[in-house]
C-alpha cells in the first residue's frame, strides 16, 4: 500500500487514521469529552477522549455519545503508566486501567492513544 501526500494539510496520517487535517486532539484531563471528541472530528481533525477522569461505565458512555454525534474517527487516550504510585494506590490505578482498556477495546475505539501519568515532583 503507497501512502502519499496530496496537499501540504493532506499528509500520509490523514490517510492513516482517515481523517482530513493532520491535527491530533490531546487527551486533556476534564475537557477530553464527547461534546469537544466530536467537534474535532468533525472538523477534520483526530479527536481524543481522555479516560483518565471516568469510570469504566462513563468512558463507555462517552464513547457512545461521540458516536452519537459524529461518524468520523475519534480516539481514547488511557494513561498506561503512573509514576511514583506504589502499594494500593498501584494496584487501584492498574486496576482502572484494566477497566479502560477493556471498554475500548469493547467498543471498538478506531484509536487507543497510551499515555503516561506524571504526578508533581515530591517536594524535598
């Protein structure tokens, strides 16, 4: 498969994630919902749901409500890795992300973008 550009805002991306502009939408904590999701996409844009702030059951009704409101290819951001969590708060956080995953993949997400959790720097 040969993947070219036809434009300078027609990149091989586009192509790949089938989408009109090269723009990504991060994943931004509170503001990653599907009212944004969908207003992006539908833009031309890749949109990105932020799963980090629902449960399993809200990230699956975000989904939902993106598809409800558009057509076009969106993603879920879900944060693989946190840094400096240990003991429960390890074990409470990996278990989300086992609940995340599990409702994209359910879903059928068109994209999983894998992030990583930077908690503020201990203080000395």
């Amino acid at each position: 498969m040969t993947i070219t550009a036809t434009s300078a805002l027609h990149t091989p991306l586009c192509e790949l994630l089938d989408i009109r502009y090269p723009i990504c939408q991060a994943g931004m904590g509170y503001v990653a919902r599907s009212a944004l999701a969908a207003a992006v996409s539908e833009a031309g844009g890749l949109s990105v749901l932020a799963a980090a702030h629902h449960t399993p059951g809200g990230l699956r009704a975000e989904i939902r409500r993106v598809r409800e409101l558009t057509d076009k290819p969106f993603g879920v951001d879900i944060l693989f890795a946190s840094v400096r969590v240990a003991g429960q708060e390890a074990e409470r956080f990996s278990d989300a992300v086992r609940g995340w995953a599990d409702v994209t993949l359910e879903e059928r997400a068109p994209v999983l973008v894998a992030g990583r959790h930077l908690l503020a720097p201990a203080t000395r």
